[in-house]
C-alpha cells in the first residue's frame, strides 16, 4: 500500500517535468537578480564561492566527478573541472541533455551565455576573467559524457554507464528536493546516487530549503518537498554520509522574484563512510 503511494508520486513528478521548459528556466534562475555577479548577496555568486571553496580546500580529489540532475546548467562544475579529469552530466530529461550537448559542441542559440559565470570563477581563482577561454575549453575536454539518470532508481543510470568503482565525488544541486515526492523519496534518492560515489568518496549538495514549489516554465508549477537545515543532515546521515561542513544562505527579498518559494539554500560538504 504504501509502496504503491510513493510510486504513485515519484510518476507524478515525472509528469510535471514533461512541461519543464529549459529555456524559460535559465531565465527565471541564472539572470539578474539571482545571477548578478556586482552583488556579493546574489544567489548564485554564492553558490559558485561554496564550490570553489569546496574544490580548494585539497581534500577533494581523484579522476572522476559526477553531477547528479545537471540540468541545463554548467555553473556547478566549473571549479570541478579544474581538479577533475572526468567529468559526466547526468539529467532525467532529454531537453536538458541536448542543451548541455549544444554548449559542449559550441553550437550558436545556447539557451544562457556562461561566459561571464567562467569569467567570475577564473576571477575567484585569482586568475583574469579573460582566462575563461582556458577554463570553457577545459571544461569541453572533461566532459566525459552525458548520461540519463532517475535517481528514485535503486541503479540511478544505465549498467556499465559509470565505473563499477565509483565516482571519486558527487555535486548535486537542486536536485533531490525537486523531484521527489515527500522526504521518504529524498532520503532513499540520496541513498540511491551514493551507489555512484566510492566509499571515501566526497558529495557535494546543494539545495532549496522550505521551498514547497517552482517554476519550470511558464505555468509549470513543480512540487518540492520542503526541507529544514535538520533534515538534510538526518537524511545525509541515514544514506551513510558523515557530514564535514553546512552553509546557509538566506535570500534577500529582491531575490524573492516569483518563481518559486525558497526562503534559503543550503550548501553541503559531506564523505561517504
Ligand atoms: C540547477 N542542477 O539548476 N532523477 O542547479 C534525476 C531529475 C529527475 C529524476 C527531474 C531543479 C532546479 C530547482 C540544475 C537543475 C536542477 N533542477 C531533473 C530550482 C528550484 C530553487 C532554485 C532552483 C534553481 C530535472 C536555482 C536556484 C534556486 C532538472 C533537475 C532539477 N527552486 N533528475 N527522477 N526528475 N530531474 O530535469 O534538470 O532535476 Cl538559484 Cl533558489
């Protein structure tokens, strides 16, 4: 009975996401105000100095990084990539795939510019913004593939897709809490991507905090199971992760744009036991 009830919501999620519209999205969440990069408040300069802290404190290392529900969204593995070989792209959906793909074989008519977002990193990395052409072409050599993933699988991508040793380090970011019904849903997805991650293994998640929808485009209104700072590390530590370090950013009113209800995000650093 209650199996059927959380399968019965992990397939109306999957509807939901049949209208994201990946475009629209980039708009609502990485222009200004979420994205200005003049702001030290701004959302997504945030987000970018947690990673980059995260990926120069030196105990993150190894060949092989995996980003869980990438998205259409490349912010979150541009310091990765500088400590990273390999880097896989992993999303539910084929739009997200094929926009990533468009950015990785240059095309014209990317649904965003990242170029100013590689300018910033390169500038947290005490380097010139002009070195963002090093940094975009890095990037495009380690990105080793882009692969479907459903994390509410027990076996998250297809066999022999990854490593049977495991990634060396998981990013996530608003992930989880999106697609998953209720907080059960979450802990189990959670669960679920560690079996990506070798024992040892560093993950980095990032995510939404009593957030109870957003928008995927125009109209589409997806659920999101709110979470408190205390659930993220009980569920962290129910999957077998102990936790090294929690940030909490709380959102200014001007960055309360309409698109969703998230009143903070959180910024995890965690190691698989
Ligand atoms: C990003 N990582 O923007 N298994 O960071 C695996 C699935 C499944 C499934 C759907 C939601 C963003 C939330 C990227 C994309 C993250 N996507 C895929 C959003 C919500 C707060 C907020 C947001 C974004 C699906 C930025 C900011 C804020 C999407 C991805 C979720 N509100 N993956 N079963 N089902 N997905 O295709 O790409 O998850 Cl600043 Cl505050």
């Amino acid at each position: 009975m209650e199996q059927t009830g959380t399968e019965n919501g992990v397939a109306a999620m999957a509807a939901h996401y049949q209208r994201f519209d990946p475009a629209a999205y980039l708009q609502y969440n990485y222009t200004p105000p979420r994205a200005d990069f003049d702001r030290k408040d701004s959302i997504v300069p945030w987000k970018l100095a947690c990673l980059h802290r995260a990926f120069t404190e030196g105990d993150i290392g190894g060949k092989l990084l995996v980003d869980i529900g990438t998205g259409p969204t490349l912010y979150q593995v541009l310091s990765a990539c500088e400590v990273f070989e390999r880097v896989v792209l992993t999303d539910f959906l084929e739009a997200n795939r094929k926009e990533l793909r468009r950015w990785l074989q240059g095309e014209e008519g990317c649904g965003l510019d990242w170029t100013p977002y590689m300018q910033h990193v390169c500038e947290l990395e005490g380097r010139r913004a002009s070195a963002w052409t090093e940094k975009a072409a890095k990037l495009r050599r380690a990105i080793a593939a882009i692969l479907p993933i459903d994390v509410h699988r027990p076996q998250p991508v297809e066999p022999g897709a990854l490593p049977a040793a495991g990634a060396d380090c998981l990013v996530s970011c608003f992930c989880l809490e999106s697609v998953s019904p209720d907080l059960a849903a979450f802990t189990r997805a959670l669960g679920h991507i560690g079996t990506l991650l070798r024992p040892g293994g560093h993950l980095l998640l990032i995510g939404a905090l009593e957030e109870s929808f957003y928008l995927g485009g125009p109209g589409v209104k997806i659920p999101v199971v709110p979470l408190g700072e205390a659930d993220v590390c009980a569920s962290l530590n129910a999957s077998g992760y102990t936790l090294i370090r929690l940030e909490v950013y709380t959102l200014p009113r001007d960055m309360r744009v309409g698109v969703d209800d998230v009143t903070g995000v959180f910024f995890a650093k965690a190691k698989k036991d």
